[in-house]
C-alpha cells in the first residue's frame, strides 16, 4: 500500500541544493503529491516541532526554520516514510557522512542544526504535519486516492 510522509527542503539547503534534491526525490520512485514553497512565521514553527519544544536547541532550531524559505512536499510511495528518512540519513550530517555517505545530509547539510532536509518520523506524525501544513484540502485528496 502507498503511504505519504512530509518532506520539508529546510532554508539551509533551498539555495544550492533544491534542485538536485527534488530530482533525486522523482529518481527514487516518490511521488510528489503536493509541493509548496513557504516562510514559515514564528508560530507556525514552534507549532511544527512542538514535540522538540523541551529541547535545549528548540529556540534555535525556531529561529533557523524561519530564516527564509521553505519547501515542503508530501510524498507518496510504498513505505514513503522510512523510505525517506533513509534518503535523508542520520540527523547530525557527521554520523551521516560515518554510517551512510550517500544519503542528502552526508552531502548537503553544515551541521546538526542546519540538516537541509526533514521528514515526518512516523505515519501519524506524516498524517498530522501534512494537515498542518497543507490544510484539509489535501486530506481530502488522500481520502480519494485510498
Ligand atoms: P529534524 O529531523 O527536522 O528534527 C528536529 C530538528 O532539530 C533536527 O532535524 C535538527 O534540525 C535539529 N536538531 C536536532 N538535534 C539537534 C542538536 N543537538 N542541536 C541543534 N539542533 C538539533
């Protein structure tokens, strides 16, 4: 069965990487549902990481994910969301250069902080950022598709 994560290309990566990521996305076989391009306001990313707001980094990780654009994507594969945070890699971009040298964060990303990409880390996590971020309409849409 098809499944759909929330891929967000974060403001670090949007510049110089963008486009080699969203080809590399189309070249592993995800669908891109839906796609939009975003400046996150304050509150709209303290809601989005709220799960990390207790964390010593949540005020910076704020501050980053606002600094300009965003790209978020829902995409649509068999096992989207694992498939995509193994594209992804590791968080910190050390371990992901250490342990899976291919993946995007061992390639495009600075730091712990500055990772260029995310990716909802569970079905329900997928299914409640995508309706955050892309509104009921979209929920719709995958109603249709099942
Ligand atoms: P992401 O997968 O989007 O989920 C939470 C984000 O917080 C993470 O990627 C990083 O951008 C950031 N993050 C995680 N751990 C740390 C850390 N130790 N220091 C700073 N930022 C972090």
């Amino acid at each position: 069965p098809k499944q759909q994560t929330l891929a967000v290309i974060k403001p670090d990566a949007m510049e110089e990487h963008r486009e080699r990521i969203l080809e590399e996305i189309s070249g592993s076989g995800f669908s891109v549902t839906q796609l939009k391009e975003m400046v996150l306001s304050r509150e709209m990313a303290e809601e989005f990481y709220k799960e990390h707001r207790e964390k010593p980094f949540f005020s910076q990780l704020v501050e980053f994910m606002c600094r300009g654009p965003c790209m978020m994507l829902i995409l649509t594969k068999e096992n989207a969301v694992e498939e995509w945070r193994a594209m992804m890699g590791p968080t910190d971009p050390e371990q992901a250069k250490a342990t899976c040298p291919n993946s995007l964060r061992a390639r495009f990303a600075s730091d712990i902080l500055q990772n260029s990409v995310h990716g909802s880390s569970n079905e329900q996590h997928a299914e409640e950022k995508i309706s955050f971020i892309f509104g009921d309409i979209s929920s719709d849409c995958r109603d249709h598709r099942k």
